[in-house]
C-alpha cells in the first residue's frame, strides 16, 4: 500500500516539476555512481587467472568471476546464484564477452575483430577498489575483502589484427560491483584514424534455460518479446541460429522456461556513444546461439560497408546488468492489497488535488510559471511533496 501512496505522490509530482528548466544538475549518465546503491559485497583472488566476487541476495549467494583471457586482459566471466538450501544455478559460464568488440581496421579492406574475447587487446594495468572510501584494496594475500561498493579500474590497449605496436585505441574500464547488479563504464581514446564495421559495445551471454525469452523496452514506449528456441528444440548447429535485429531498445529483460522467476535486466546509459542512436541497421539484437546460450548485443556502426573514425575521437559508454528474483506470489498478494485499498487512496488524491488548488489560488501561480524564477519553483514543488504527504497519511490511516 506505501507503494501505491507513493507512486499516487509521484503521478502528482511530475508534472509541475518538469514544467521548470532548472539548471540545477545533470541526471541520467553523469550521476550513475552516486545512483549506486551499496550492499556489502565479497571479492577474494583465487588464483592467477580468477577472482570471485560475492553477494549475498533473494536468499541466496550471488555469485561472478572476473577472469583473465590467454592475452592478459581481465573480463567478466561467469554468474550464478546458490539459494539457501537449495543447489548452485549456472547462468552464464566463462566463455565469451560482455565489455566489447570491435569489428575495426588500418583500412576499410583489413576490417578484423578486436578486443573483448578476440583477442587484438594489451592489458596496461589494473586496480581494485574500496568504491565508497576510495581506498585500494589488497587482495595478493588471498583472502576475502568484503566493501559496500566494489571498484575496479583497468586500462587497455587494442590494436590492429595481429600487430600489438600498432595500437588504435587507448581504454579505461571502470567496474562497479553492488548486491545485484554490475556496471561498465568504458572511456575510449582514438588514438589513430580507424575504420569500423558492425561492432558490439555491450553484450550479454545467458544460459538459454534461463534466457530464452527477451523483452525489449523500445523507444516508442512500448515493449517487444522474442522467444528463442528451447535447448530440446535447437535443430541448428551451434553459431548458426536466428537473430532477432533491429530493435531500438536501450534496455531488455530476459528471462527462461527452467525458471521465469530468475530475470536479468540490461540497460545502455549512454545511447549516442553506445549505439550511434540507433543509425544501423541490427540495433539492439538477440542471438539463438547454441543449443546452450543465447546472448544479447547492443550495437554500433553499420552493418555493411564501414565507417572512418578520426584520430583523437572519444566516446564514454556506461551499461548495467541486473539480476533479479521475481517472486509471483508476493506479486499478486500485493496486487490484491492495492485493490482492496483503491477506494481509500481515490479519497486522499481528491483531498490532496483540492489542498494543491487552494495554495495555488492563494498564491496566483501560472499555468506557464517563468522559468527563470526559482524562488516559484521551490514553492510550487514544496507544495505539492506537502499534498503529496496527504495521500501517505490518509494511505496509512486506511490501512
């Protein structure tokens, strides 16, 4: 029922707050960090080539990898979770990226991949954070460090196919790691003009009994499923199934037959730099890879043909992955609450809409306020947080 009273609050709310242009900050890209929320999360090294990183959330242990590759960059690798009592569910195993690749070449006649799983990439160097204190943490002893917000940055350099001094972009990733979630923030620097065909700055593998299906948010507002085939079903061979392309989606939900309650949501925070707007052709895509996994791409640059990028360019792409554990009963049971409370909550909007009007009367506020008067915006919205605390009350009362 707080739920309802507080999304009734916002419904009034929003309205008057964007009739302002405040120029007070910046949302949306630039403040993801300060967005994050903390959760104690556990990083040890396990050996040379792995550390595991986990959480514990849904009434379980969360866990990922973050593994080393044959040329001495470290990616993402697996997740699982272990519910209390309850066996170890794999959903993605080590085996391909989730950062990048680029599709990329001296000449638009020497186009290769590079980066990411491909290869074509130099690790500079690479340190670990406490991502609250900013402190950098020592994890050569092997032993567990537990923070509220893990940090990881490493620098790298990628290069044209098989020729590691001819280097055409410089890298740093910065990783967050909190209870349910990753982020990858990648600053690019050209460093050389390059052309570049089809390339993916965001990916996503999953298990395909827990990915089967893929709901795109797209950009019109409305959203868009697709159904791969089952791992029963899969008459390809592997690498040689279908694509979904084309959907101008900046965030999807997946989810699969073993378990539909486990789902995993994947957002790009940066679409210009991460999908040129949408101007090719496969946009954001889903892969029916194998008979085992599926993945998701986020795409960049065309898809025939290619496109020269000029030396001392840069782009910044932010993505995020969540897991989730959506639990239908307590879905429904809240459903039902909120209907049996409609009544009640219909009573304090109209009560609250009516103290909005009489304070805006009193203080003969336009219907088109003057943008550049703060001193009526703060009003206006300390007005209506005041009614919308009306509907919070009364909500409780009913309860």
């Amino acid at each position: 029922m707080k739920k309802l009273a507080i999304s009734l609050a916002i419904v009034m709310l929003l309205p008057l707050m964007f009739a302002f242009n405040s120029s007070a900050g910046v949302t949306g890209a630039e403040s993801y960090v300060d967005d994050i929320e903390h959760h104690p999360t556990t990083i040890v090294k396990r050996d040379d080539r792995t550390y595991v990183i986990t959480t514990n959330v849904f009434d379980g242990v969360y866990t990922r990898t973050f593994y080393k590759r044959d040329w001495g960059t470290w990616n993402i690798g697996a997740m699982s979770f272990k519910p209390n009592g309850g066996s170890e569910i794999t959903f993605v195993a080590a085996s391909t990226d989730w950062e990048y690749v680029f599709r990329a070449g001296k000449t638009a006649g020497s186009i290769a991949f590079c980066g990411g799983n491909h290869g074509n990439e130099k690790m500079i160097d690479m340190k670990f954070y406490n991502g609250v204190t900013g402190a950098e943490l020592n994890l050569e002893d092997k032993k567990p460090v537990t923070v509220d917000l893990l940090k990881i940055v490493e620098n790298t350099q990628i290069y044209f196919n098989a020729a590691p001094t001819d280097v055409f972009a410089n890298v740093e990733r910065i990783y967050y790691y909190n209870g349910n979630s990753i982020y990858n923030e990648c600053n690019y620097e050209i460093v050389q003009d390059t052309y570049f065909s089809l390339s993916y700055t965001a990916m996503m593998p999953i298990n395909k009994g827990y990915g089967s299906t893929i709901v795109y948010n797209l950009e019109d507002g409305t959203t868009r499923e697709w159904n791969s085939k089952t791992s029963d079903t899969f008459t390809y061979k592997d690498f040689e199934g279908p694509f979904d392309r084309g959907n101008s989606a900046l965030s999807v939900n997946i989810y699969g037959y073993n378990d539909p309650r486990y789902q995993f949501g994947v957002e790009v925070l940066t679409k210009e730099d991460s999908t040129d707007n949408f101007k090719n052709t496969s946009k954001t895509f889903y892969w029916d890879m194998s008979k085992g996994q599926n993945k998701l791409y986020f795409s960049r640059f065309p898809d025939s043909g290619s496109e020269l990028v000029a030396n001392g360019e840069t782009w910044n792409t932010i993505t995020k992955w969540d897991f989730n554990f959506v639990d239908d009963s307590t879905e429904e049971s809240e459903v039902s609450e909120e209907v049996s409370e409609e009544v009640s909550a219909e009573e304090s909007v109209a009560e609250s809409s009516e103290a909005v009007s009489v304070v805006a009367e009193s203080e003969e506020v336009s219907e088109t306020p003057d943008t550049g008067s703060q001193g009526t915006a703060i009003f206006v919205v300390m007005a209506i947080l005041s009614a919308a605390s009306l509907i919070v009350i009364k909500t409780r009362k009913a309860l």
